[in-house]
C-alpha cells in the first residue's frame, strides 16, 4: 500500500504540468515507472484508481513503434517506380496535417524481400509514435494503392498451380 499511495501522490503532483508532445493525447501527460518489487495485483488496483478519476492510461514501453508490413507486386514491376511512389507517399503522409505529426521516420521501401514465382515481395516501413501504428499502417496502404494505380503498379494476382498427370494405360 506505501507504494501505491506514493505513485499517486507522484501523479497529483505532475498532472499539473503538462509532458510530452503535440502528438500524444490532449491534457496532461504522466509517465510512471513502477517498481518491479510491485504486485500485478497492485498494478491493476492502481490503473483502476487512475480510471476512477478520469485518467485513461496507455502501456506504452518506448517513445516509438517500427511498423513493417510486405507487399506482394507483379514480377514484372520496376523497382525504382516503386522505390519512388513509396517515398512520395511517404513525404505526403509527413504532410497530412491529421496524422503527420505521429511519424517520426517516413513510410519507405526497404527494399525487395522475396522473389516468387508469382510476386515480387517488397517490404516498407515506417517509425510513428506508439499511439496509432495500425491506424498509420492502414492509412499508408489506402495511398499505397491509389499511388500504385495511378503509376500502373499491379499488386500480384493470386495464383494456384496445378500439374495433371496422365496414368498410363495398361
């Protein structure tokens, strides 16, 4: 209990002042670090009393989260065609004035992972802050495709092969 009376004092003395950035959530911002000598129980009783009083806690171990995801292109595509439509929808993510501020490293193209006999795997990546990376990710994918649509960029047509084989007859 000494711990938890502590942290919560620790809590009404900096909610006072705000911390952190534009982009994290409006209102004061706490960062707690709690001791590891701490139970789970005592963990959750404290996020229960923060709740209580309006605090919406976020679990956030870094300042940052890498997101990578694969796209899976026609064999046929121009690398650098790619290469650049991923930048340039990269520097416009940075500028949309929604979520801009949320990417600390713009989307890019770290280059082709696989070659299949059907696709040609590239995988991009980009930093953001720890709030919204799937949101983020979502976003980039909307204007990844209409990017690639209109620079005549295919993604890889699903493709099941099958071999026939005759029995011979006798």
């Amino acid at each position: 209990m000494p711990a938890r009376s502590f942290v919560l004092a620790l809590l009404l003395l900096l909610g006072a002042t705000p911390i952190g950035r534009a982009a994290e959530p409006a209102g004061p911002t706490v960062v707690l670090q709690l001791p590891p000598s701490m139970s789970p129980e005592a963990v959750k009783g404290l996020i229960a009393d923060l709740v209580a009083k309006g605090a919406q806690p976020v679990a956030a171990s870094r300042d940052w989260s890498v997101t990578k995801f694969n796209l899976h292109l026609e064999p046929t595509a121009d690398i650098e065609t790619v290469r650049k439509t991923v930048k340039r929808v990269g520097e416009e993510l940075l500028e949309d004035p929604e979520i801009g501020v949320e990417f600390i490293q713009p989307l890019k193209m770290q280059g082709v992972v696989d070659v299949l006999q059907t696709a040609l795997v590239v995988r991009c990546r980009f930093t953001a802050t720890p709030s919204r990376p799937t949101y983020l990710q979502r976003q980039a994918l909307r204007r990844l495709i209409d990017a690639f649509a209109a620079a005549e960029i295919r993604f890889a047509a699903p493709n099941v092969t099958v071999q026939l084989t005759s029995a011979a007859a006798g």
